[in-house]
C-alpha cells in the first residue's frame, strides 16, 4: 500500500514518515501530496509566533489540551530555527508540550528552519496539508516571530496568535518587524508578571495606527478601548479588529477566553467570506509559484546551459543589461 | 531535492534530574549539522517511544544515570519495535556498569558511552550507522 493510503487510514508511522519526505521534498513525497489533494481543506489552521521567551510552547500545549476536550484531533507542527553555520538543530518544543504525551488524538512534529525561507513555507505547506488530509481538526504551527518566514507561514494559518509577554520590550520590536499586521489576536502571556498594563495600552495603541477605521469609534466617545464589537463594517465589508487576550499559559489561566476569541474569529471568517478568499490567495501563491518553478525548469531543458553563460558574461560585462539579456534568451527559446 | 537530515531524539528517561550529558550530546550533534529533538526530563519509555515515532528520527539516545537501565531502555526497545522503528538506533549515556554493556548490545543498543566519553565519537557512530544521510 503506497504511503498516501495509509495516511488517509489512520496509520502514525507512515503519517510520521510521509512528513518526513514531504519536508525533504522527495519525489514519493511530492507524488503523495498530490494523491492526498482532494482531501485537504478542512482543517482548522491555527498559526502562534512571537519572540522567544514570551511562552508560545506552553500556550500551545495549552491550546491543544482545550481542543482535546471537545474531542478534536490537533497536530502541532513546531518551527525552530536551524544554525546558519552547520545546519543543525536542537529542538526543543516538546518539552513544554509533555502534557499531551499519550494521547493518540495528538501529534507534535518538530521541524527545523533549514536553509531558504521561502523553503520553508513551502515545506511547512506541505506537512500541514499532510495532518489535513490525515483527518486532524486543528492544527497549529508555531514559529519564532524573528521576520519574513513567520509573516509567510502565518499566511498559511486561518487565525493568526501574535504572542506578547510583558517586560520584553517586544512591542515596538514585534511592530518594526511587521508580525503586528498578521495578527488576528494578540495574546498577552505571562499576564501575572508586572508591566502587563503597559504592554496592553502599547499593543491598543499600535492597533489604533493599524486599522484606521477605529477612529469610528473615538467618534463615538469609545476611543482607547477595544470595541465591543470585534468586527465593523467598511464599505459594506465586514473587517475583523484583533483582539487582546491575556493568559497565563503555565497556570492554564485566561484560556477559556482565548478559546472564545478564536471561535469569534472563526466564525468571522465564515460570515464574511475571508475563510474562502484566504485559501484562494493561498491556492493563487502556491499554484503562481509551481508554475514559475516549472517553466524555468522547461526553459533550462531547451536553452543549452553555454547559452546561458555566454549571455551572462556579456552582462557582467555591461555590454547587456539583465532585462536585454533575458529578452534574447527568450527570443531562442522561441525560434 | 532537499538536503536529508539525521534526526536524533535525545531522551531522559527515569527519574534522575542530571541533563547535563543529554544537552551535552544533543548540543555536539546539532553542531555536526543533525536535527536533535530533545524531551526534557522524566520521560517514561512510552513517552520516548511515541516521540521517536512522531519525529520520525533516526536514531534514540537515551541519558541514564539512576541505574535503571536494565528496566528502562529494554523497555524503549521493545516499544520502538511493536512501532515499527526497529530500524532506529538506540545508544545509551550514562553510569553503566561495565558488565551491563555487552547485554544491553544484545538486546539491540547500537553503543553505551561512558563518562568521558567523545562527542566525536558520538557523531560518527550514528553517521556511519545511518549510511543514507550526510
């Protein structure tokens, strides 16, 4: 029985296995992925960055544990980065996630960053339609918020956790790096250490200067607060304004109204069309991509490599500019 | 095609609190360019066996120095294989008495390091025990 099958029947080692060639990008992998399509896109995809420290691990050990009491299936996948230098990895996530050790309606994989980022988010792509197509309800992605990889991968995820710990300092930094944006709730952890007013009122800040249209509501005498309403209208299209959730991962507090954000969230995605018009961008970039892949590969198979170089030499030598250069490349490819 | 990565879960199993060694080891392969999933503490052999199935790793190290090892790394053994990782390696670290060596080899154990014992050796071990991978 080839590898695919087996996902789709339940079997974990060939699960685990699958993954693996999905991350190496091997041909069986790849072929799998595509047998494993059609059953995609069901899942729920949860993606949880943040700087390291503010406690993501164990808010998602957390997490998972509330979705294991309605009985969902979730898969954790668990990015850290890889040394630039040797190109290994240590690990370390399932250390905070020893809570659900035992339970077979859970599977945490951890994946190291490896070389390229945009490698990654395809890589991470494709281990989630995996868990997807292996029937699990929820499934989360962690990541270090550290810049563009994790602003790619939390375009994989439906819901978006930015995760903030006061003291850090991260505010601003989680801001500059543009991880703000992404968030579709903004999850204040550690809220028992002091500071945590000061890190809320910066974070309603910044959500101020994002989203615009809260003025709206400093018109109606509601300015620094977080609206009522989690959702407004503009132009007659629903938008979604992040909201703020403090919790305390390690004593498993403030979870029930994460929980409830979440499903607010969820539920905003399916009322205003965003659930369906996020999985098109998505399907748009991934099928975009291919297809750049493919033609280039086309392209090198009909245009001698000598070609190529010649053409290249006479940009080193600025006798032709790059865009000149791969007109005539093209020109032959043509004729 | 990607670059295929040795992966190595290194575990604490039983009830001793020294990780010391774990890191360790788990700090010298991810120099020699390897993916080390480490665990923590006090993990059980199912603990250990569900993880190495989860990750898909090559090959186990286990770090004891209660003296448990009899008791705890045959028991991780006999998990990997009703998994269907009989093919993952298992190397042990710790306080082990001499005479306990040969008979944890028979029961599998790919090699006990001592204290003192290389990194370098460590590494290429595993290397040359996993042959696909660079």
């Amino acid at each position: 029985m080839n590898l695919a099958q087996s996902v789709l029947n339940g079997d974990r080692l060939a699960l685990a296995r699958l993954l693996s060639r999905v991350e190496n990008t091997t041909p069986e992998g790849l072929a799998a992925l595509d047998a494993l399509f059609p059953h995609t896109g069901k899942a729920h995809l949860l993606g949880v960055t943040g700087a390291p420290g503010t406690g993501k691990s164990s808010l998602v050990n957390q997490l998972a544990l509330h979705y294991r009491k309605q009985e969902k299936k979730v898969a954790i996948v668990a990015v850290d980065p890889s040394s630039p230098f040797t190109g290994g990895a240590v690990l370390g996530d399932r250390v905070r996630m020893r809570d659900l050790s035992g339970d077979t309606g859970v599977f945490i994989r951890s994946m190291a960053s490896r070389g390229s980022l945009g490698g990654l988010a395809q890589a991470t792509a494709g281990v989630v339609q995996v868990f997807d197509a292996a029937g699990f309800d929820v499934i989360i992605i962690e990541t270090v918020g550290a810049g563009q990889s994790e602003v790619d991968i939390a375009r994989l995820a439906h819901t978006t956790l930015v995760v903030e710990a006061p003291g850090l300092g991260d505010d601003i930094q989680a801001i500059k790096a543009g991880i703000l944006e992404i968030a579709d709730i903004l999850v204040i952890n550690k809220a028992d250490h002091s500071g945590v007013d000061a890190t809320e009122r910066a974070l309603k800040t910044m959500l101020e200067l994002a989203h615009p249209v809260r003025r709206v509501f400093q018109h109606h005498g509601q300015a620094f607060e977080v609206p009522a309403h989690h959702t407004i209208e503009d132009n007659g299209r629903l938008l979604w304004i992040p909201l703020i959730r403090r919790t305390v991962a390690t004593e498993a507090k403030g979870l029930p109204e994460l929980l409830e954000a979440i499903d607010l969230h969820t539920a905003y995605l399916r009322e205003s069309g965003d659930w369906a018009r996020r999985e098109e961008a998505r399907l748009e970039v991934e099928f975009d991509l291919l297809l750049r892949e493919k033609l280039v590969e086309h392209f090198r198979q009909q245009v001698p490599d000598e070609v190529v170089s010649s053409l290249f030499a006479e940009t080193l030598a600025r006798r032709l500019a790059p865009r000149e250069a791969i007109g005539q490349l093209l020109q032959r490819m043509k004729s | 095609m990607t670059e295929r990565k040795i992966r190595v879960l290194v575990a604490k199993p039983g009830l001793d609190g020294h990780d010391r060694g774990a890191k360790v080891v788990a700090r010298a392969l991810r120099d020699a360019g390897m993916e080390v999933i480490y665990t923590g503490l006090r993990q059980t052999p199912e603990m250990i066996a569900e993880a190495a199935l989860q990750e898909d790793v090559d090959a186990v190290g286990l770090s004891i120095l209660s003296g448990a090892h009899m008791a705890l790394v045959p028991r991780v053994v006999e998990l990997l294989k009703t998994n269907g990782q009989q093919d993952v390696k298992v190397f042990v670290g710790g306080i082990i008495p001499d005479e306990d060596v040969p008979r944890l080899k028979e029961m599998g154990v790919m090699e006990v390091y001592g204290p003192g014992a290389s990194t370098e050796k460590v590494i290429s071990d595993i290397r040359s025990a996993i042959p696909t991978a660079g």
